[in-house]
C-alpha cells in the first residue's frame, strides 16, 4: 500500500501569515495515464472532511484562492498564503492513484 | 445541491452485523462510483471500499475483505455497507463519499458505529 507521510503534524501560525504542509508519498502517484491523482482535504472539529485540492494542484469548486497545491511525484505541498480563522482544522492529503487509496496522518493547523 | 445522508449505525456486540445506508440527492446517483470512508475515534481517515458507477467493480481494505459487503441501487440513489461478523477496530464514524473522479468530492455527515460488548 501507498504511505503517505505528513510534516508537520501540527503547526500554530499567526492569522494573516502563510502556512505550508508537505506530504510524501512512498512510490510515485504518477498513474499510467499521466494524471496525478493527489488531493488534499481539511476538517474542522465535528464536521465531515471537504475537497480543496485535487490533482495535486486544482482548487475544488468555491475554495478561497488563498488555498493553492503543488508537486509532482512523491513531494507535494498544500500552502495557504494567509491563514484566517476559519482555516483550523485537521488538513489530510490523499491518493487515488493506487488502490486501496490511502490518506496521509493529518497535519492540525492552530492559530497562534 | 448534493446532499449524501447517512443511516444505520449504533452500538453493537463483536460478531454482530450492522447495515448502513446513505441517500443521494442533487446529483445524477447512476453516473458517479460511490465509497465509504471511516474514522475511528480522535484518529484520521480510512477508506473501506468502493462501487464504480454501474455496479461493474468493487474494491474492499484488506482488513474488512469477506465481511463487508458495498451495493448500491441507482434507481432510489441509494449506497449500502453490509458488515458482519464485526470487531471492535471497526468502531468508527462512517463517510458516504461521492467520487468524483478519483478525487472524494461530497461526503456526507458521517453514521457512528461501535462495537462493544
């Protein structure tokens, strides 16, 4: 099976700054037909996970543009430009390149 | 809007059986493959299984292969999970989730199961 490891598993910024999470992946989440199928989610607490990102680096329907993901292969990265409040939560990244699909640890992101 | 509702989970004993169901809603159900998702308690996220759109495939967790069953009726835009014989690590909140094309784009609220005696 793919791992997908996180880093950092948990990260306190100041409201209006950047943060980045890193997944890597075990082997290349290049599929045979040239797509990459690497998403990224966020859960807040009690609530059900949401699409952000999806193929490594476009942004799902109605997710601010301060959201913006990036990599190829086995290195990828979800950074957000200026964090606000309501971006708390547990942030996943997950393939669906190889089956069974798998999901990163999470990464929490808490405001300082 | 896409509205996916889950039911069917409670507390049960190990080696019970459990049938969860969600319905779909604001979307064409028959085009889309289907999974669920789960989440154990204060853990991350676990996918358990999947059926394409048409019923043609199904792909289980190795850990729940022989004793979960995925089914689906496109003509009430119903998603079903048979689960028998279950043990206690199968305690866990579970997802209905919408593929959207290898990417998991609606998830429904969740049904908690826990298995207990």
């Amino acid at each position: 099976d793919i791992v997908l490891t996180q880093t950092p598993l948990s990260s306190r910024v100041t409201l209006g700054q950047p943060a980045s999470i890193s997944c890597r992946s075990s082997r290349s989440l290049l599929h045979s037909n040239g797509d990459t199928y690497l998403s990224w989610l966020h859960q807040r607490p009690g609530q059900p996970p949401r699409l952000l990102i999806y193929m490594v680096s476009h942004r799902f329907s109605g997710v601010p543009d301060r959201f913006s993901g990036s990599g190829a292969e086995t290195e990828f990265t979800l950074t957000i430009s200026r964090v606000q409040a309501e971006d708390v939560g547990v942030y996943y990244c997950m393939q669906a390149t190889r089956s069974p699909y798998t999901f990163g640890q999470g990464t929490t992101l808490e405001i300082k | 809007q896409v509205q996916l509702v889950e039911s069917g989970g409670g507390v049960v004993q190990p080696g019970r059986s459990l049938r969860l169901s969600c319905e779909a809603s604001g979307f064409n159900f028959s085009h889309y493959g289907m999974h669920w998702v789960r989440q154990a308690p204060g853990k991350g996220l676990e996918w358990v299984a999947v059926i394409w759109y048409d019923r043609s495939n199904k792909y289980y967790l190795d850990s729940v292969k022989g004793r979960f069953t995925i089914s689906r009726d496109n003509s009430k835009s119903t998603l079903d999970l048979e689960m028998k014989d279950l043990r206690v690590e199968d305690t866990a909140v579970y997802y209905c989730v919408r593929d959207g094309a290898w990417w998991f784009d609606h998830w429904g609220q969740g049904t908690p199961v826990s298995v207990s005696s």
